[in-house]
C-alpha cells in the first residue's frame, strides 16, 4: 500500500506489435474492434484500436510510438457525437476514468466516449519499454533496480527520451482526434493535466471541436507562482480551510509534540502526518474525517487514524484495478521537471523552509529537487494562450488539492479573452469531478453538452457533523 501512496503523491517501449502482444487488451489494427479485457469490471462492450504516429510530428523517419485508445459507444444505443476523455498526470493513463463510467455516461449518454492512453503511459509507448512491460517484476509500475535501468537507459538515448513532451503529446491528441473522428458533434473533455495538454493542442495542431470541459484546469503557465514546486502552499490552504481555529491550533500542538508522534509513525507512510493527511483531500469523504483524527490523536487515540488508512487503502484497491492504472512515473519526474517546475535551482532546504509552518505538505516539491531524468527545455508553445477557444466549460471544485481553485479562476479569465468561456464552481468540490462530486458533475456537465445554461455553481454535499 504504501508504494501505492506514493505513487499518488508523487503525482504518478517496444515497438507496435511486440508491445501490442505483450499487453491483452491492445490491439495490433488501428481500426476498433473488440477488446480481449472485456472480463473487467466496467469494460464490456468496449473496442479497442492501436494508432501509430511519429515519435516527432512531422518526421517519418525519426521514429514512432503507439498509441492506445478505447471507446466505449453511447449507452442511448444512438450516437450523436463523440466525447474524448483526456487524462490527467501527466503519468495516468486513460484507465483513471474506468472506476467513473456510470457517472460520465450519465453526463454524456448519446455520445460515443473515447478515452487514449497518453504516449508514455498505460498501454502506449512507454519511455523504459523493458522495465514499463506488463511483465516485468513491477508489471506497468517500476521495482526496485528496474528503476537504475530505467532512468539510465533514459540517458542512453537522449533523443527518444527528449521527445517525450507536452508538445509532442498534444500531437498526438489532434492525430487521434483526426484518425478516429466519428459522425455528429465532437467534444473533448479534460482532466488537470489533461486540460493542459487541450490547451497546448489548440495551439500547435487544432481541430474542429464543439465544445471543450477542462475539469480541474490547471493554473496558466505563465503564471510561476502556481507551479508545482508551489504545491505544498497549495495542500496547506485547502487543508487549513476544513479546520476552524481551535483545530489547526491543536493540530499545530500535536505535531510539535515529540512524545506524540508514535501514534502516527507506523501507520502514516514514512511517518509523515502531514502529507498523510494531505493525500486524503483528494477523498472527500477521507477529507470530512481529517478534525476527528486529529481529535483523536491529541487525545492519544490512533484508532481513527487506523481505520481512516484502511479506508484509503480500500479507496485505492478500487481506483486501481486495471493493470495500466499505475501512474507512470519516469514520464510524471521527465514532463513535471521539465516544464512544471518553474524553479530548476529548487533546494531540499528551500523544501523544508517553505514547509516548516505547514500543517498539509505535498511531496512533490521535494521530489523537483534534483530531478534524476534528463530534462529538456521548454518549447516556444509555453506560457502561451490559444488564438482561439471553442465553446468552452471550466467545472472546478473550491477545495481542490491539486489544481488550486485561484489559478482556475484567473486562468478561465485569459481563455475568455479568446472565446466563450463559462465557469462553473463546485462548492467544497475536490480534484477529477466524477469521482470527487458525481451529482454536480452530471448536472452541469449534462447541461452544457445539450447547450443550455446549467447552473454557475453546486454545492457538492453537506458538510458532516464533526
């Protein structure tokens, strides 16, 4: 569990038909047919294609990878369009909507949705196709020396690896849009670093669409005050917002208190409490629990805090149960350091200072420092806005951990410069809306897709009693 946990914070390849046997559902065709996966939960009826692209648009010659896609056809039995399903990471694959389906068929029930594994993740080209291998001793994950491997062989060839960026990625996405564009209307859907990968799209290779939902969105890149190395910033404020005065002073107590801390050390990872707690705030109903723990603890009572991991674990069992679910975490360390962290110079003790006062700590901070892969500079795309914006819907929870509800706001205000851009608040809402607030989610979703006026913001439910 605790890699698993991990994993989460620290949010997360063999040529076409080699790797297209290696994994069961892929397929060898780049046309839709059948999925051999069709067995797991919440993936009857689904078809599967493998499309080849360039490594590099526009160079036949410099390689490619493959890209895997799956679709699922409207549930209405009729489609009138298609919805595109574009994860976010960078690092997941497009088995993080699976655990979701009901909910986004509710939202989208006579469109096709069509959900691709971004390069370097799921069942695509992976960056280290040996050791990403379902096959290997850490299946699509990474174990223990797979990651010296890994990394070195990263380095052996700079200019494959050097490939593997958001540009290159928001390629792909027009290619596959353009490949398998079906009849009737065309929407793209986003999630976090899905929304940034729309965004650079419709600057280095639009397409027609009808509407675009960037659930999540994360803050301009022009803006630096926002980037990942900010994280921990990010976790403390929403944290602190659950907890009324009284709590974060007890809180603030009992993590100074030395004699305390072995009511958390075996049971938070690493003994670290505050980024234990800071991983529930993607769970709302983990999040709603967090006063009581601390309660409990001050009191010298684990108990709480047992069961609260037990339920996490459960919680992730069932979020990861594909095989592809594991994020992909050499792509996650080579895009993030690269082009999400705006302070490459970022020191352990700049981590920890800007750390001391906070009662929520992030890992991905610390895990900028000194980044192990070999970076690649920042394309001419970076920083930049689309000309142009299709009809567009921003849905953002306020207490979102990951993507901070200010930079969506301020971000959403330069998009509507370039278009029609609606915003949409989901109040105590936290990250990726179908999972975080299901019913708010379908409503304003549902409403912008049939192109009427759905509501501006939705309470994502009462608060508990604490």
């Amino acid at each position: 569990m605790s890699k698993t946990i991990h994993s989460l914070v620290g949010l997360l390849v063999l040529g076409g038909l080699i790797f297209a046997l290696s994994c069961g559902s892929a397929v060898a065709d780049d046309h839709f047919s059948p999925c051999d996966d069709s067995a797991l939960p919440n993936l009857a009826g689904s078809l599967c294609a493998v499309s080849h692209v360039p490594l590099r648009p526009n160079d036949q010659t410099g390689g490619a990878v493959d890209l895997f896609v799956r679709k699922f056809p409207a549930v209405s039995g009729t489609a009138t369009g298609q919805v595109w399903l574009i994860a976010g990471g960078p690092g997941e694959s497009g088995a993080s909507f699976y655990p979701f389906l009901d909910t986004l068929h509710a939202a989208f029930p006579d469109r096709d949705l069509i959900i691709p594994d971004h390069r370097g993740t799921g069942y695509s080209t992976r960056l280290c196709p040996i050791e990403e291998a379902g096959d290997s001793d850490g299946g699509y994950a990474l174990a223990g020396a797979e990651w010296g491997s890994c990394i070195g062989g990263m380095y052996g060839d700079l200019a494959r690896t050097q490939a593997f960026t958001v540009t290159n990625a928001s390629y792909d996405l027009s290619a596959l849009i353009t490949r398998y564009r079906g009849e009737g209307s065309v929407q793209v859907y986003g999630v976090s670093y899905g929304t940034q990968l729309i965004l650079r799209m419709l600057q280095t290779a639009p397409v027609p669409l009808d509407g675009i939902i960037l659930d999540g969105l994360v803050p301009s890149e022009a803006s630096p005050e926002w980037d990942l190395s900010h994280r921990t910033a990010v976790v403390d404020k929403v944290g602190r917002r659950l907890l009324t005065e009284d709590q974060a002073e007890a809180y603030s107590a009992l993590l100074a208190d030395p004699d305390r801390k072995a009511l958390w050390a075996e049971t938070a990872p690493g003994g670290d409490l505050r980024q234990f707690l800071a991983t529930l705030l993607n769970f709302p109903q983990l999040r709603d629990q967090i006063p009581a723990v601390i309660s409990a603890l001050s009191q010298g009572d684990a108990s709480r805090l047992v069961a609260v991991r037990a339920e996490l674990e459960a919680a992730f069992d069932q979020l990861g149960q594909y095989p592809q679910s594991s994020p992909a975490l050499p792509l996650v360390i080579l895009m993030n350091a690269s082009e999400n962290n705006g302070r490459r110079d970022l020191t352990a003790v700049d981590v920890e200072v800007e750390a001391r006062e906070a009662l929520f700590t992030s890992a991905l901070p610390g895990l900028l420092v000194g980044s192990s892969a070999p970076l690649y500079d920042r394309d001419v795309f970076y920083g930049r806005s689309p000309a142009a914006m299709p009809r567009t819907l921003v849905i953002h929870g306020t207490l979102d951990p990951n993507t901070p509800y200010e930079g969506a706001v301020a971000h959403a205000a330069t998009l509507s410069k370039a278009g029609q851009v609606r915003f949409a608040t989901v109040i105590d809402g936290a990250h990726m809306l179908p999972f975080a607030a299901p019913e708010c989610f379908v409503s304003i979703v549902s409403a912008f897709d049939a192109g009427t006026d759905g509501p501006g913001s939705c309470a994502s439910r009462p608060k508990p009693n604490q």
